[in-house]
C-alpha cells in the first residue's frame, strides 16, 4: 500500500545571526570612504553640500553588512574622526572640554546607526525606513538639550544654508527636518541596494515625492510669498583693523589675562580702547549720514575697565542722539571678580540716547568663556522700524532661544578667520526658522544680512575689505512661522516614533539580511 501522505515541509533556515563574512570585508571600504565625504559635511569652512547626503548611505551600508557591536564602534571613531576634523579645520583648540564634547557628541551621532542595525530587521520594510532618518532627527534634537554645543556641531540642516528651497522646511519643523529627510534618503537608497523588488520601488518613489514636495512647496514659498513692504537701512559696523591690532597688542602685555587688564592702571589701557570707542563712534556717524537708521556694533566691540563703563556707555549714548539713531552696541566689561573677570553684554540705545535693554550672553562658548550666562530672556522692543530683538553669536546656535517674536534679530558677533564665514553661514537657519531678518556683525569674521526666507541682503568679510562695514535694506516686518507656534513638536515626534519602532521590533521576529 502507497503511503499518501504528504512530505512535511522543511523547517526553514533561522537567518544567520552575523553577516556573511564575506560581506564584513566588502564593508571596510565604505566605512573608509563615508568618513572621508563626511569630513566636508561637518558645519566648517570646507562643507559640500552634497556630502551631508553622501556620507549617511556608506556609513549605513557598512552598519548594515558588519556585526552590531563591532561595527557601531567604527561608526564613533568615525565621527569622533570628524569632529576633531571639525576643531582642526576651525582653528579653535583641541582642549580638554572641546574633547570631551568631541567624545559624547560622535556617541550621539553614533547611536541612529545602531539603532537601525538592530531595528530594521524586525520591522516591515515600510517601518525599516523610518528608522535611521527619526532617529537622525531624535540624535540632533538630543544634541542641543543634553550638551552645551547646540547646532555649533552635529546639524546636517547646517549644511545646506545655501540651498533655500529646501531650508524653507526649517520654518515648520526647525532643523531636524532636514537631518529627518537626509537620513529618510540614506535609508532608502540603502533598501534599494540590497534588492530592487516591488516594494523596495515603491519605497523609493516615496521618498523621491516627499522630497520633491518639499522642495516644491520650498521653491513656491519662495516665489509667491517673498518678503515685502518697507524696508530700513541698518548698518553694521567693526572698528578697523589699525586699532584693533594696537588694542590687542596692549592687552596682550598683561600675563594674568582678564584678571590683570581689569587690575591695570587706567593710563596702560585706555588710550587703546578710547581708540576703538572713537573709531566705532566715528563710523557711526558716517553711516548715519548716509541714511542708516539702525547701527549695530559687533560683540565686544567696546572694551573696558568696569570703572570706566559709565564713559564709554555715556558716548555711545550721546552718539545716538546726535546722529539720530537705534544704536546697539557690544561691550566688554573688564572686572576684577573671579573667575569671569568680566561680563559680556549687549545694549540697544534708542535716538534720545536711553538704554532700551541691557542683555547678557546666554551661552558662553564651553572652555572659553567663563562669563556668568544672562537669564536668556531675549529682549525685544517695538520701534518705527518693527520690533527689534538681540542675542549674542554663539547664542544663535540654540533654535530654542532664537524662536522670538521679532521683526528684526540684531547677533552681533565675535568669530575669527578660520570659523567666521562658516558660522556666519549657520546663522540664516535662524532667520527661516523665526521668520525675522537676522543681522550678525561679526568683529573679526564675516558680516552677513538675511531676511526671513534666507536671502542674503549684504555680505562684508573683516579680512577682504578696506572698511569694515556693511550695510543692507532690510524688511522691518517679518513673519509667524509654524516653528514659532509649535516649537520642537517634530523633534518630540521623532522621539516617540523612535520608541514605538523600538517597542514594536521588541516583540516582532527578526527578518534575514537584505529582506
């Protein structure tokens, strides 16, 4: 008698646990090259914009051919690579909190990698994908409420601030949209990579919609709904380089730094700063003249011994009277308290000569600055030309702060040669974001004028040009934005999308490699 019954079916194979290892050698090279691209997408001088879109698709091929745990260390020293990279190219110091700040932030970066190594083959490809680019989002939004760096570093939205039809989104999202979207592209055209199945094409026309929309929607806000209306002539102006180079020279003959300028006699000190206060004086008056109705000084642009403060605020006072203008000035003060030995401060003085606000840097710059941080309330005033509001450079780096009411965001600034530009370029984010004109007058680096959907207005680099201003026309009615109204909802969103793939791939089996 034949035997009918049919065969079991064979227990099908458990995926394998590690990746082939074939497939490990064939990772080593991408992990070498994604490095290499992503050196040019850090937020410094030497950013292609291009790369902020490169690196992320190698970097994630090679986490997903290698180990979990061995390969999400590669991915740290990668970017540990790139931060120190990003200090070197910057010329700002590798000192020890700059190192280990370099240290937790390639941490955080590393941990949307991880995430997906060890998600994705437990979601539904639809799910997999979304994996990197919320927890992209997730990592950049963590960055700026867990360390003192803010966008400074660690922002991929920062490297696309001359490609405004796509910087539109910031206005509703803030900048963890473009990490989201960025991260978004990597994921999908890693699915691609590893098969070209329906639903892998599928995935892709996707992605490509959602990022032509953005762009659409950037392009047409842009074209049918430009910044209009009046316009004020705002000036900004640095001292010239003759005496800022005499004043340097003289502070540098006091061996106890901050402490010992404040202690020196006034007659070793003052003639260099009377020199400064007088050339600012000087230009404001010439810009004046030539119709600017607001003059902006950049950060520390004044500086003096606290006993003598009450002068040099009384002739900028009397300067804005005499010319007839909004007149904002950085100063900084020399005091001999421990261990800031001074104060770094902004204050707006209105045509009659009265101080409208008097605001403290709210972020001192991590490792080199030991100013007492102001209260962060930035100040804001109703004026003829729009509500004026002022933070102080670095300040800029946290969209938290910058989302203010304002028509008109005065930044004045202190950079240097190396970073200036680059952080000047940084700035326009805040400007799309908040819906303001933003202008930072930058003492030593470049000088820039945006107005809400990131145009740029005026442009004056420090080290290029013979006289150090810069003057621009610019809306004095700026807008709401949904990021005004809204604040971090997108990041928060990114945050809980990111623990619910986690819960869901908890309880879900894992998929092979490549399916």
């Amino acid at each position: 008698m034949t035997n009918t019954t049919a065969p079991a079916p064979p227990h099908p194979t458990p995926p394998p646990p590690f990746p082939p290892t074939r497939a490990r050698r064939r990772a080593w090279p991408l992990l070498l090259l994604g490095t290499g691209v992503m050196l040019f997408a850090v937020g410094g001088r030497w950013d292609v914009a291009v790369a902020a879109w490169i690196f992320p698709v190698l970097l994630l091929r090679f986490t997903r051919l290698s180990c979990a745990w061995s390969g999400a260390p590669c991915i740290w020293l990668a970017h540990l690579g790139a931060a120190v990279f990003w200090v070197q190219e910057s010329a700002i110091g590798l000192n020890a909190v700059v190192l280990a700040g370099a240290l937790a932030l390639a941490g955080l970066q590393t941990l949307p990698f991880l995430a997906d190594r060890l998600l994705a083959q437990r979601l539904p490809p639809a799910a997999a994908d979304l994996v990197f680019p919320v927890a992209v989002a997730a990592a950049e939004f963590l960055i700026t409420l867990l360390s003192p760096f803010g966008t400074a570093y660690g922002s991929l939205a920062v490297t696309q601030h001359a490609d405004l039809p796509l910087l539109q989104v910031v206005s509703v999202t803030g900048p963890w949209g473009i990490g989201f979207l960025v991260g978004y592209a990597a994921s999908t055209v890693n699915r691609l990579w590893e098969r070209t199945d329906r639903p892998a094409r599928r995935g892709a026309l996707v992605c490509m919609a959602v990022l032509l929309s953005v762009l659409l929607a950037g392009g047409a806000r842009q074209a049918f709904f430009p910044p209009q209306g009046t316009t004020v002539r705002i000036a900004g102006v640095s001292p010239s380089r003759t005496v800022t180079e005499r004043l340097r020279t003289t502070l540098a003959r006091f061996a106890d730094g901050r402490g010992g300028v404040a202690a020196a006699p006034a007659t070793a000190v003052r003639p260099a700063m009377t020199a400064v206060e007088n050339d600012l004086l000087a230009a404001t008056r010439r810009e004046a003249a030539a119709g600017a109705k607001i003059v902006i000084w950049p950060e520390e642009a004044v500086r003096t011994q606290e006993s003598q403060e009450s002068a040099a605020l009384a002739a900028a006072r009397a300067e804005a009277r005499r010319s007839g203008v909004y007149l904002e000035i950085g100063i900084r003060v020399y005091s001999t308290a421990a261990p800031a030995y001074g104060r770094d401060e902004a204050l707006l003085v209105d045509p009659r000569g009265t101080v409208l606000w008097t605001y403290q840097k709210a972020h001192p710059i991590p490792g080199s600055e030991r100013y007492t941080p102001g209260d962060g309330q930035v100040p804001v005033v109703r004026t003829p030309y729009g509500r004026l509001a002022d933070v102080i450079c670095y300040d800029a780096d946290f969209p938290a702060l910058m989302r203010t009411r304002a028509d008109i965001m005065l930044v004045p600034a202190h950079d240097w040669k190396e970073y200036g530009g680059a952080h000047t370029d940084k700035a326009v984010l805040a400007a799309v974001e908040g819906g303001y004109s933003l202008i930072r007058q930058d003492a030593e680096g470049v000088s820039a004028a945006y107005d809400a959907e990131g145009h740029v207005l005026a442009r004056a680099d420090y080290f290029t040009t013979g006289r150090q201003t810069m003057v621009a026309q610019v809306p004095v009615r700026g807008g709401t934005t949904v990021y005004d109204r809204v604040g971090d909802t997108f990041a928060w969103l990114c945050l809980a999308a990111l623990a619910a793939l986690t819960a869901t791939a908890l309880v879900r089996p894992r998929r092979p490699l490549g399916r």
